[in-house]
C-alpha cells in the first residue's frame, strides 16, 4: 500500500496496521488529516492482510490535541460544520474498520484526540496520560462521538464530569473508571497494543468482524433482537473457509492458517 496520508505515518507489522498521528507539536487534526483518516480506514478495509489497526502518537507528549483551535476563532459556521462533518466521518469509519482498532495513548489525549481513542474498541494508556473533553471550556462541544462513546464506556456520571465540569482525567482514573483497559511505564502502550494486535492475528478475521458487529449492536438493539441476529451470524460463517479451517486445524491439533475468506 503505497497511499500517502497527510498527518498521519502508515507502517505495517504482521498482519497490524500501525497509524502514527505526525502533525507536530501536539498532533492536532485538520481537515486533511481527517479526510487521510477516513481514507486509511477504507483502504485497510479492503486489504485481507490487515487484521488489526494500532493508532498511537508520534513522541512520549501528545497522542493528539484534538482540533487546531484557530480554525474556530472567527466565528465561521462554514468551517466549523466542514469539520464537524470530517470529524464525523472519519471516527465513525474507524469505529466501523472491521478489524480490530487499539489505541496506544502515548500522552495527552484531549478533545478530538480523546475522541479518537474513544472510537477504537480497546485503549491502552500509558502511566503520563491525560485525557479531557475540554470544548465547553472555549463554548464548544465534543461533535465527534465524545458525547455518545464516553457514556457508553465510563457512565452518565463521568462522562458529566469530564464534558461538564472540564475534568482532566489522569491514566490511573481513566483505567479505574474504564475509560481505558490497561495502563503501562511511559513507552508502553504501543508494544503492548502490537501484543494484543498479534493475539486479533491467531482469531479468524471473518469470526472477529462479526463478533465486534454483534457487540457493537448491543448499544442501539434490545438484547432479544441480538441474539436472534448471534445465531444467525453463527450459522453464516459456515459459508466461509475459515470456519472449515478452524475446526480443521484445531482437531488436527495444529495452529489454523487464516484466508479471510
């Protein structure tokens, strides 16, 4: 894949894909970037190869600042509902990759930069870590799934705190309210995101999108329409290969070989 994302440095390891947000000093979004994003995603939607997708931050500071805030200081409904719309696309294509998506918060994760994190299924932190949805602070809002994510992980009553009240949350609280999985010294979170992304690697991929289809349904669908919708996924991956795979290999005692298909 030779594609060129602006703000953003695409490297692969195995069958993970590792997004470095690269915009110096504090690896703010724009427009660009956003749009690079969106791009990302869907190009390593269509790549079999990809399994996993590790997002993190250039540096030991900032995984990202969020949006740069002059690109709202006049006042420009314009701007700011171009950016709410590329915010929007690009985090809900990263919710939706069909792979597995973890970020390595590698420090301060605010805003538009929480909100990232916020969009991939698992978070892992590193010790210095700060997170905050801090855009009431300048008469904003989080329009990038921060209203909506946040709840769903931390409860109404922390979500408050942090949108309402401008609570900075620091690695140790963010993993004991859920807001992350898992912490680590000051440099780990990436090789300890690569060490989940390799364990994505030894799961059929066609198994893992649906499991994380179901999951993800659990949030608007009664839990009856969910288990209905588990039975019949469970009965469809019996149309694919990995699934005569699979149970092949774990019969024969050997470790399966993957197609994706």
């Amino acid at each position: 894949m030779t594609s060129v994302y602006e703000g953003i440095r695409l490297e692969f390891q195995g069958h993970a894909a590792i997004a470095t947000l690269d915009n110096p000093p504090a690896h703010t979004w724009t427009a660009q970037s956003l749009a690079a994003l969106t791009r990302l995603v869907r190009d390593l939607n269509t790549n079999d190869e990809v399994y996993s997708l590790v997002i993190t931050g250039q540096g030991e500071k900032f995984f990202s600042a969020g949006a740069e805030l002059k690109l709202f200081a006049e006042g420009d409904k314009a701007v700011a509902r171009e950016m709410a719309r590329r915010f929007g696309e690009a985090f809900e294509a990263l919710a939706g990759f069909r792979g597995v998506s973890i970020a390595a918060i590698n420090g301060y994760a605010m805003g538009g930069g929480l909100e990232c994190a916020l969009a991939c299924d698992l978070r892992i932190a590193d010790e210095h870590a700060v997170m905050a949805l801090p855009e009431a602070a300048v008469g904003l809002l989080p329009c990038a799934g921060g209203t909506q994510w946040l709840s769903w992980l931390v409860g109404e009553g922390w979500a408050k705190r942090m949108i309402l009240c401008g609570e900075r949350v620091d690695a140790a609280t963010a993993l004991r309210i859920g807001l992350v999985e898992e912490l680590t010294p000051r440099g780990g979170a990436l090789a300890r995101a690569l060490a989940l992304a390799q364990g994505v690697a030894r799961q059929s991929p066609g198994s893992v999108a649906a499991c994380k289809r179901l999951i993800h349904g659990a949030r608007s669908q009664s839990p009856m329409a969910q288990l209905v919708a588990e039975r019949e996924a469970f009965v469809d991956l019996f149309d694919t290969q990995d699934q005569r795979e699979g149970v092949t290999a774990f019969l024969a005692k050997r470790a399966p070989v993957w197609r994706n298909a």
